[in-house]
C-alpha cells in the first residue's frame, strides 16, 4: 500500500489562505475592538458635549451664545449716533438773537446742535414765555385771571415734551416742568398754551465765554462765565471794575444718546 506524500509546509501554508480567501472568512485577531452594539454606540459631537456634562452640570457655552451675550451687553452701554443735536434743533422755533451766544467751541458739531436747541427750550423758561403764541385765540382763563393762549408752535402739549427730552435728560425736563413751567399749561384739549411772562435780560451783562471744567466720555461739565457791570449803561457813573459769574451746565451720555442734564444763561 502506498504511503500519501505529505506536502511541504510552504505549500499547506498557501493553500490554506486560498481557501480562507475563498469562503470571505478571517481569522479573529485578539488585537481587534470588539465591534460596538447599535446601543452602544458613542456619541460625538454635541451628543458628546451633553454625555460628558451629564445631568446637573453646565455645558461650556457654544461661541454663538457668548457673542450673544456679549451683544447684549454691548447694547447696554449709551452711545451717540451723532444725529440728536440735529434731531433736537428741528424740533423748536428759533428765536431772534439766539446768534448773540455762539455755542462751546469745544464741543462737536452735533452736540453744539443739541446746545443750540438747549439754548432755544431753556430761554422760553428763564428769559421769556412761548414760542409762537396765537393771540388772537380764545384764551384759558384760571381761577386766578391769568389768560393762556394756544402755542401755534407745537400741534399737541406732548409734542412740547417730547422737544424738551430730545435736548434735555428726564431728570432735568421734569425739574423744569416743576420748577418754572408757570407761564405753560395743558389744556383738556390736549394742546399746549401759554401765558406772556417775559422778564427781560439782565441790564448788567456785558458779555459771556465758555470754560471747560472736566470732559469723560459719557460726561461734558462746562461753565458759561457772564461778565457783569452795574454801570454798563452809565457813561458818566464812576467806572467800576467788572464783575464775573460762572454758571454750570452739564451735558450727558444717556442711553439715547447726549443730553444736557443742566443749562443756565448768562442774563
């Protein structure tokens, strides 16, 4: 009996692969990950943030979310458009020598605007009453016989008010209407009226500067300093030196932009 011929190891070898090849089988390797099970899969990208969070901790927030807050409190912070003077000043009537005093040199050109508006509004209060009163109206008549005439100038007493905050701080708009809005009133119409009550200027003035005292940016202190003497109108009176006042105003950076928080005049 004939004894098999038993192959070269070489031979084996290559056989067994070519079956192995044939049948799509693969030996197991013991360095290979054990594949993951459809539960078991884990998570990336955001799944993952919220994995390794867990409950009860705070994810690190995403860039999207801390622009955001960083907007918001961008937004936060007053700013100037650099259009309120201009929005302030349309808003009142001029009035005739309101050239005699040339607004701070040291301010822009819009918030000189918003002096010049300032000047308008603060003048009606301290110098004279009204802006455009019709006199040929019927007139409001108080208990105390003080007539008051329709205002042509603003449509409605809110519009008046409005005007007063576009150029002044609330703070301030509200002390005036407090303080020396005696010769205004609204009327059940609405409307605003007015009162002749001019006082005149001050017979002593001579002449006004502007002097810077402290500038931020949000906060503008400046004096107006009137330069007075009691014989301003008496050539032949014994000369007498001249007499200076300063008197402050303020103007503010509000959340709706640059507003005067005090006014004064020099007469």
């Amino acid at each position: 009996m004939k004894r098999p011929r038993r192959l070269h190891p070489a031979a084996a070898a290559l056989l067994l692969c070519a079956a192995l090849l044939l049948t799509g089988c693969a030996a197991p390797s013991s360095s290979a990950p054990a594949p993951a099970s459809a539960g078991s899969e884990a998570p990336s990208g955001p799944a993952m943030s919220a994995a390794v969070s867990g409950p009860g901790t705070d994810p690190a927030p995403s860039v999207p979310a801390a622009s955001s807050a960083l907007a918001a409190s961008s937004a936060a912070v007053p700013h100037s458009d650099g259009t309120e003077g201009r929005a302030a000043l349309t808003s009142v009537p001029g009035l005739g020598n309101e050239n005699a005093l040339e607004p701070p040199a040291f301010l822009t050109g819009d918030q000189q605007m918003l002096y010049m508006a300032a000047y308008r509004l603060y003048y009606r209060f301290d110098v004279s009453s009204g802006f455009a009163p019709n006199y040929a109206a019927q007139p409001l008549t108080t208990a105390d016989g003080l007539a008051f005439y329709p205002d042509d100038a603003f449509a409605t007493w809110d519009k008046f008010d409005r005007a007063l905050r576009l150029a002044f701080t609330d703070r301030f708009a509200d002390e005036l209407l407090a303080d020396k809005a005696q010769a205004y009133r609204r009327g059940e119409d609405g409307r605003l009226y007015v009162s002749p009550a001019d006082r005149g200027g001050d017979l002593t003035y001579r002449s006004s500067s502007f002097e810077l005292t402290a500038q931020t940016d949000t906060e503008i202190d400046f004096d107006v300093v009137g330069v007075y003497n009691e014989h301003n109108f008496d050539d032949s009176a014994a000369s007498v030196p001249d007499t200076t006042r300063h008197l402050p105003l303020k103007l503010v950076l509000t959340a709706d932009g640059w507003r005067f928080d005090s006014f004064a005049l020099p007469y």
